[in-house]
C-alpha cells in the first residue's frame, strides 16, 4: 500500500516535497520510482533508484529522490518548479525480482493514487 501526498499549487520557481507513505512491505528493500501523468499526456519516470538513481532529463538537477527508511517513507524534492511539471505524480514500488533504477512502469506493481502538483507561471 502506498499514500502519495504534499502536492499542491505553486508558483513557477517554488518548491514543494512529495511523500510516498509505505504500509504492508519494507521500502529499502524495493527500487521505487516516482512518476508522473499530465492530462492527455502518457505517464512518465520522474526519478527511480535502487542502489542508483535516474532522473528524467526534465528534472535534473531541480528534483531528488530520497528515501526514510525509518520511517518508511521515500519522498521526492522538487525545485525550480515550471508550469510544464504540473501533473498528477505517482509513486510505484518495483516487482519482485527486480532491482533498477530503470523507469519503465511495466516494472512497478504497487502504485499510489497520485497526488497533483500545479506549477502556476
């Protein structure tokens, strides 16, 4: 089970922090992965990690991954925020068996329901 929130609307330049709450398995032990859908548009990889992380091109050096292993939890820093990053984010633990920072959603399983960012310019 996994709890997406801290989405919002933010000005263009802003920041904002996604939480990705986990229940019912250990998180450290699964790559996650967050990804993102905006309307009319396929959904997308964020930033996944294993061991190493991906990042989008979109949003190198303005997003980091993270994980609270203590807590459960992972999240996703986002900064320099653009209009063109508003969408409903997503966070994904990777199946069984694998072990990737690949972004290729055919290899999560668990999925939030999302959480909508909206980037105002």
């Amino acid at each position: 089970h996994l709890v997406e929130s801290g989405g919002g609307t933010v000005q263009a330049g802003g920041s904002l922090r996604l939480s990705c709450a986990a229940s019912g398995f250990t998180l450290e032990n699964y790559a996650i992965g967050w990804f993102r859908q905006a309307p009319g548009k396929e959904r997308e990889g964020v930033s996944c990690a294993s061991s190493e992380i991906y990042y989008a091109e979109a949003v190198k050096d303005r997003f980091a991954i993270s994980r609270d292993n203590r807590g459960n939890t992972a999240y996703l820093h986002m900064g320099s925020l653009k209009p063109e990053d508003t969408a409903t984010y997503y966070c994904a633990r990777q199946k069984v068996g694998t072990w990737s920072a690949d972004c290729s959603p055919s290899l999560y399983e668990y999925w939030g329901q999302g959480t909508q960012v909206t980037v105002s310019s």
